[in-house]
C-alpha cells in the first residue's frame, strides 16, 4: 500500500536497470525480489531520485559510482544520477541509509575524482552559495525534473513563476 502510494505521488523514481535501460519501480523491484525490507525504508526517506542500480545479473544493487566502476552505467549516465541526487539533498550511501555532502562522499568513496568539482559547484549552487551560470542553471533543469523550484533559504518548493516573483 505504501509502494502504490509512493508510485502515486511520484515520490521516488525507482531503480535504473542497465540491461534494459529502463527504471524500475518500487512496486517492480520488490515483485522481482530484487529489494528487501531494510533497503525499502531507505527508499522511503528518499526523494525522487536513482538510489541504486540494479545488477541484472546477481540482482545486486549498487551505488552509482561502484555501478559505473563494474561496467553497469556508462560515466556519463553516472554522472546524471548523481547530479540528481546532489539536487534532491546529497549523494546517497546505500549502506548507511543517509545522503552525504559531495566532500563527505567523496572521502568515503562514493564520488570518482573526475565528477568531483561539477558535483561540488552543483551542490554550492543548490545551497545557495555563489556559482556560475551554467551550474545555477543546471541546478534550476534539475530541480523542475524533480521538485520544482526550490528556494535555499527555506527549502520551500515552487513554480518557477513564483521563484521569478520572488527574485530566486
């Protein structure tokens, strides 16, 4: 019930499954069996972004640089999904159920060098910090995928017609 809720509401956008290119539900992941209970309530503190990624061949799941490193993504596929996940709050750490700053993830192995100071200018731009265009408006694509609009003072979320209103 929770699972079609989530679904429902756009909430969380799945898992990305390299064989097929395709994003699998929530709903989807756990009829194959491929998620369990513990890894479902780390979707649940989630917003709408690529967690994990699927090995369709041991069912696996793994975090998005380790996915790139045996083959399942191509880097810049990787790069995208971590893009969004910076958006939406922070790199995801699969083990620890928690999203991290680039630096933290960084340092605990979860960012590859060569995404590194783009993550880092997106994720100073998402906080409000000083950056350059093409990374604010990088940041603004990403968040009307996800969310819409969001002001970093507030964590309020908009359209982008309130946003101009409101000189975001």
């Amino acid at each position: 019930t929770a699972l079609k809720l989530m679904e429902k509401l756009s909430i969380f956008s799945g898992f990305f499954d390299p064989q097929t290119c395709e994003t699998l539900t929530v709903a989807e992941a756990v009829d194959e069996g491929l998620v369990d209970e513990q890894l479902i309530q780390k979707v649940f503190k989630s917003e709408k972004v690529i967690c994990g990624i699927i090995d369709p061949d041991t069912s696996s799941v793994y975090s998005v640089k380790d996915a790139a490193e045996v083959g399942l993504l191509d880097q810049e596929t990787a790069a995208r999904i971590l893009e969004g996940q910076v958006v939406s709050g922070g790199i995801i750490d699969l083990k620890r159920g928690k999203q991290l700053s680039v630096t933290l993830a960084s340092k605990m192995g979860l960012v590859d060098n060569v995404h590194l100071d783009n993550l880092t200018k997106l994720e100073k731009a998402t906080k409000g910090k000083e950056s350059d265009e093409n990374t604010k408006l990088k940041k603004i694509v990403l968040q009307m995928e996800m969310n819409g609009i969001v002001d970093s003072q507030t964590k309020e979320h908009m359209t982008i017609v309130e946003a101009k209103k409101r000189g975001i």
